[in-house]
C-alpha cells in the first residue's frame, strides 16, 4: 500500500536491511541495487563558513546513499544514513547513524502488480479521482525541488475542526507528478511517492 509514511509493509525510518528483505519477500529480488558513497566536501565549498554535505539541496548531510528498485514494479526506495542539517561550524562532524529507509518512488511497470493507496490512487489515476479521494488535503503545485515538475502533496487535515476523517491521516505527505497541468481534469499520475528521494526536496 502506498502511504504517506511508507509502503505498508516499511516505514519511513526504518533499518535498510529489515526493509529491504521485507519488500524482497513480497515483490521477489531487486533488479536494481546501487550503493553510491561521497565524502564530505571542502570547508567553504557550498558557501562561506559551511561545510559542504553531499546531497542535492546542500543542507542535509549525507555520506550514503543507497537506491534500491524493482523495474517489473516500478518502484524505487532510498536508503541513506546522515540526516542532520549542516551547521556553520568548522570543526563539526557528524554523527554517523545506520541507513535507514528515507522515501519511495512508485511508477507502474510491466508486471501485474498495481500497488495503490488506502483510497484506490494509484498510477494512471486522473487528476478528477485525486480530488474525488482527497478534496481540501491536496496542494497542486510546481515543485521547485523536482525541477518545476507539475504535481500534488497531500497535506495533514486532521488538526482541523469538522474533518470527517475520509483520509485516514495515513496518506499525508504522499506527492506525485502529473502527466500535464494539473488544472486539466484529465492530467494522469505518472508517479506517486513519500519521503525523499532523488530530485525532491
């Protein structure tokens, strides 16, 4: 199931290895299985006074970074281990802490496996069946941070008075890309994920 904590199965956060061999032991082995490990950069080098951090914003600091992926599915998971914002401090270091799963990514593949949300979104779905299943929860936008991709974000409604719940809070934090603006009833997902992985923020 696609949540906007995870797959289900996994949850955000948790240890690489148990996550990985709980999706293996449901979708069969990975095809895609790629460890890219960078050191930290010179002092100065994202700007002055700033440690330079591995990762595609320049504010979090990562040294491993893990892409694990399914191409019959799919669907793509990201593992890497430092989390911490970069402080102005020359002499700071971080603490090294274990990978653990930081996002998904979810596109359709040619197997026969359709994996969807609690209330039926999945690849494919119309802009028309995103509104129908979450109404005021979403945020249609041009992510920035995916490189002005045309997509949505769930956002949390529970905090709010006369909420009836129809989201169940397990889908906030889901994001996707359209097929076109999503003004157009018709634009269909091409993907939906949580989390972080490559090109979002």
């Amino acid at each position: 199931m696609l949540r906007g904590d995870g797959l289900g199965v996994v949850t955000v956060g948790d240890p690489m290895d148990s996550a990985v061999a709980a999706l293996a032991g449901l979708l069969g082995s990975p095809s895609f299985d790629q460890v890219t490990e960078a050191p930290f950069g010179d002092e100065g080098e994202m700007g002055s006074g700033m440690m330079a951090c591995w990762t595609a914003t320049g504010t979090t600091c990562i040294d491993y970074l893990r892409v694990v992926g399914w191409d019959g599915v799919g669907l793509w998971v990201l593992f890497s281990d430092w989390t911490r914002s970069a402080p102005s401090s020359e002499d700071w270091e971080p603490e090294p802490a274990p990978p653990n799963l930081r996002g998904y990514e979810y596109r359709g593949g040619p197997d026969q496996v359709v994996l969807s949300t609690y209330v039926g979104v999945t690849v494919d779905s119309t802009v028309g069946d995103l509104v129908e299943a979450y109404g005021d929860a979403l945020t249609f936008s041009y992510d920035e941070c995916a490189f002005n991709i045309a997509g949505f974000y769930v956002v949390d409604l529970t905090e709010y008075a006369g909420y009836d719940g129809h989201n169940s809070g397990i889908d906030w934090g889901l994001w996707g890309e359209f097929s076109g603006l999503p003004d157009s009833p018709e634009a269909t997902l091409v993907s939906i994920g949580a989390g972080s992985l490559l090109g979002y923020c």
